[in-house]
C-alpha cells in the first residue's frame, strides 16, 4: 500500500498525525494509496516555512517570478503524459480529459508569464505642488487554497500560478480523494527554479481546513468545492480578517430555442452532460427546451446520442466517452436522486440504472441517464446530482425558459442554443448567471477573462485567474511623497548654525 506524503519545504513529508484517508481507484474500487491528514500543528510548520521564506521571493523581480512560469510551462508540457495517467488513475475521467485538465491550469501559468506587466503600478506626476502620488501592488505573505476533486490539476494552479507570481507563499491543501498530481505540481514548480518553501502542499480533510481558517499568518484563502462548504469557508475566514473568495456548486441549465439546429444542440448536449461523467461544475445538467415540439425533436437527436455512449476506465484509452465516478459515496448519491427523479414523476428516457462493466463489477461506474419531463420542483432539478444524469425541462415559451435559469439558487454558467442573434443577445444581457454560452455549451473563460459564477456559485467579489486573480493576490499601497527643496538652490559657503 502506497503512503503518500505531504510536500514542505521541498521536500516529501510523512504525515504524523495518525490519520489517513484512502485513496481508491474508481473504476477498479480498490484502494490504491493512503494519504495522511495534516493536523493543526503539521499545518503551523508548514505556515512558519512559508512565512520565513515569503519576503525574499517577493523581493525577486516579478521578471524572474515570471521565468519560474516560463520554465513551468515547459515542465508541464514534457511530463503531460504522466500527470494525465497519475490524474485518471486517482479521479477515473479519459486520458484525454486528464491533459485537458492539465491544460486548462497550464494556460493560466502562461497568463502569469505576464506578471511583470500586470504588477505594474500608477503614477500621477505632480498631484500637488511638487507632490507626486504613486501605488504599488505588494503581495500578501502567506496565502493558501483548498481544491476540489474533480480538477486536480486545474484549479491548484489557477491559485497557486498567480499567487506565487505575485511573490506570495502558497499553501495547497487538495482534495484528499485525489492528491497525487498536485503534490507532482509541486515537484515540478521546484525543478521549475521556485525556491523552497513557497509552494507547500498539506494534505488533509476538516482539521486541516480549519487550520488554514483561523491561522493568523495566513493571509487569503481561495476555496473551489461545493456550496454548503464554500459558504462555510467564505464566513469563517472572513471572520478570521482573510481575504477570501469561494466557488461553489452549480445546475447550468442550456436552453434550446425553437430554431435551434437540434442535431448541434444534442451534440452540445452530450458531451457537456456527460463527459467527465458530470463531474464538472460547468456540466450542463438541465436541457430547457422552448415548446413541446422543440422537446420532442430535441429527444429524437439526444436519445440514440446518450445511449451510444461508452463507458469504461481510462486505460481503455479513446474507446471511451466518460470513465468512473469518483467515489462509492458519489455512485449512491447520483443513485439516490434518480430515484427521486422517478418516484416525483419524471420519465426515464434513458435508463443508466444498473449499469455493470465485465471486468470491473466493483468499479464506481454509473450509466447515462436521460430524464424528461422534469419540473421544477423536484429534488433531480433543484440539487446538483454531479453524475451522468441530464434532466429535460420544457418550457412554454422563451420567458419562462429565461425565469427558470434566473430563479435557480446556482448561477455557474448557462448556455443558450439558437439561430436568432436577438434573443441570444436578450439571453445574455438579462441572465443573472456569471458565465453565458451562445451556441457554446461549456463557457469556460479562457485564461486572460475570469472565471466565476453568481448567486449560490460564488462568495466573495473577485474572479479565478485573469486580472482578477493578481487584484486578489496582491494589496494596494499608495505613496503620497512631497520632497523639499535642495543642493539645487545652490553651494552654502557659510559654516551651518541652527535657525
Ligand atoms: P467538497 O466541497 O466536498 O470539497 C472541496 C474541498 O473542501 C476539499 O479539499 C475538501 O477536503 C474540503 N472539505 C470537504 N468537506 C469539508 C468540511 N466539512 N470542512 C472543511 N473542508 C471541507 O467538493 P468536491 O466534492 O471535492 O468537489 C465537487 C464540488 O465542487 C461540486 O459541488 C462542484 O460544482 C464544485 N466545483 C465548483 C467549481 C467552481 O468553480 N464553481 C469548480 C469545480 C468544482
């Protein structure tokens, strides 16, 4: 049995506390590693290593900082294999959506690249008499982030890219269900050049977290993961005088119009809702289709799309659309909201129910499931089932399939499929939603925009990387500075007395 580590000071630690948590290979359903939960005291240590190792990295020029990203990126690029084969053996998706995962917090390195020009500062020459004022962005010290599981590789590097970039100290603490990549990530920033220290990864659960919440030192805390977790850490370590922003859950509904080219839209729809076996909080789970004839021919492209679908372990390498997910709990769950689904009224459509792989019975596999004639007031419409489970609502008209999106508590992202520029303009405009696709199904904003949802998506004010993430790693100090007059009045030829 594997015994993974924590990662400080540059080096790989054992966990001391005692406790562990298993880390299971989803689509076998064996445990294939243990990873150790930080306690209290093994979190301070590494909060006083990053502390004492801070405010030599702020002082390195950002253009040096920026190089450390440069030679990242060339790092990422040369071990992609690896990191996309240890991040499907941990989370279960495709190989090929493991280097997507990757990619997507690569691009963000790449973004950071840029740091000497986006921690430029203001100036205002002459503000008053021989006055000039200027501001400069410092970094915060110690600042930390806890990830979730299902972008191991993404989300720690949209945090801790721009953090380090900025010339903070960064403490990761992933998700305990997938831990391998980032501590690699760690590897990788050190061989990268970053000195010891400033990238620290703490595995654990609660203890941890809590920890990070009320420790003085630590400035920041960025938190992706669910709702009633983000809005926990939003208030507790706002409490504790942090800066924090949270990105929780989501139910990104896709709304199909009428006009809609309804082979595209199930297209969209396929991929958006299943891959990744929905363990994305950009997924769509609510296809809103606009008058019953829009439903029923959105239906005749979706159902022989969602049943073609392959499912299996990444090792089976392109055969397969989306793997496992992640956890026997995960499996339950989605089960149990299906459940609801059915026992509420819903149909059907496309029964995943009971889904077994030869070869991998004890796997945490689960089988594509179509609903239709889902309403708003059953529970598979109302919570967030993170699984391969896609629900089909039909509204009346455009404005109802609009106040549907805007009254949902989540607002991550939505998407809209039409031919009509008019409405998708409307859509965008009115939609109370953070991030809004036009005939695009997974608006993921590229890395120089930001990334954050509305409503019960998101705590906090600031976004996820783009110029946001350096506002939020970095303070404003602003210099009033008046100099008084000197040696130019000319040469004093008499011996100085006190006037
Ligand atoms: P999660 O909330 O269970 O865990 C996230 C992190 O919080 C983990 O590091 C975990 O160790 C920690 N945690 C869990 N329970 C805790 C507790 N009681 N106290 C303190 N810390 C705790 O989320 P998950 O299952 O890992 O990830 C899936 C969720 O993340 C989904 O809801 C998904 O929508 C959301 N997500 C949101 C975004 C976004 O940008 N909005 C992106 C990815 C995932």
């Amino acid at each position: 049995m594997q015994e993974l580590t924590h990662y400080i000071n540059g080096a790989h630690v054992k966990g001391t506390s005692g406790r562990f948590a298993d880390i299971f290979n989803p689509a076998t359903g064996e445990v294939q590693a243990k990873v150790p939960l930080a306690s209290k005291d093994e979190l301070d240590q590494a909060v006083q290593i990053a502390a004492a190792a801070q405010p030599a990295w702020a002082a390195v020029n950002p253009q040096r900082r920026a190089r450390v990203m440069m030679k990242l990126v060339d790092l990422l690029n040369r071990d992609m294999d690896k990191l996309a084969e240890a991040l499907s053996r941990e989370h279960g998706k495709t190989l090929p959506d493991a280097a997507g995962d990757v990619q997507r917090g690569l691009e963000v390195v790449e973004y950071c690249i840029g740091a000497p020009q986006l921690l430029k500062g203001d100036y205002t020459d002459s503000a008053g008499p021989g006055i000039d004022m200027y501001s400069m962005k410092q970094a915060l010290g110690v600042t930390a982030g806890i990830t979730p599981f299902n972008f191991p590789a993404m989300i720690p590097m949209w945090m801790f890219a721009p953090a380090i970039a900025c010339g903070n100290a960064f403490i990761l603490k992933p998700s305990e269900r997938d831990p391998s990549v980032p501590l690699m990530l760690a590897e990788l920033m050190e061989e990268a050049g970053l000195p010891k220290g400033i990238l620290q990864v703490v595995n654990g659960d609660k203890e941890a977290v809590d920890a990070i919440l009320e420790h003085d030192v630590i400035q920041s805390v960025g938190f992706v993961g669910s709702t009633p977790i983000a809005e926990y850490i939003y208030g507790k370590g706002c409490s504790h005088g942090k800066r924090v922003q949270c990105f929780g859950g989501a139910k990104n509904h896709m709304i199909i119009m009428p006009d809609a080219d309804m082979n595209q839209a199930a297209d969209a729809l396929v991929g958006a809702g299943y891959g990744a076996a929905g363990e994305r909080c950009m997924a769509i789970s609510v296809a809103v289709a606009v008058g019953d004839d829009t439903a029923d021919r959105l239906l005749e492209h979706l159902v022989p799309k969602v049943e073609a679908l392959k499912v299996g372990p990444y090792t089976s390498g392109n055969d397969v659309d989306y793997g496992p997910v992640v956890t026997a709990a995960a499996k339950a769950n989605i089960e149990r909201l299906v459940q609801t689904g059915i026992d509420q009224g819903a149909k059907l459509v496309v029964d995943g129910r009971g889904f077994k792989l030869q070869g991998y019975e004890d796997g945490f596999f689960v089988g594509p499931h179509l609903f239709d004639g889902v309403t708003t007031d059953m529970d598979i419409y109302k919570y967030e089932i993170f699984g391969p489970v896609l629900s089909t609502v039909r509204a009346q008209t455009y404005e109802d399939a609009l106040k549907m999106a805007m009254d949902h508590e989540y607002g991550n992202g939505t998407a809209i499929f039409t031919r009509d520029g008019d409405t998708a303009r409307d859509f965008a405009n009115r939609v109370n939603i953070g991030m809004v696709g036009i005939n695009v199904p997974i608006p993921v904003p590229l890395a120089y925009h930001t990334f954050g949802g509305w409503k019960k998506s998101m705590f906090g004010d600031l976004n996820q990387h783009g110029p946001d993430a350096f506002k939020f790693y970095t303070r404003t100090k602003t210099i009033t500075s008046r100099w008084p007059s000197g040696i130019k009045e000319g040469g004093e030829f008499s011996i100085p007395v006190m006037e």
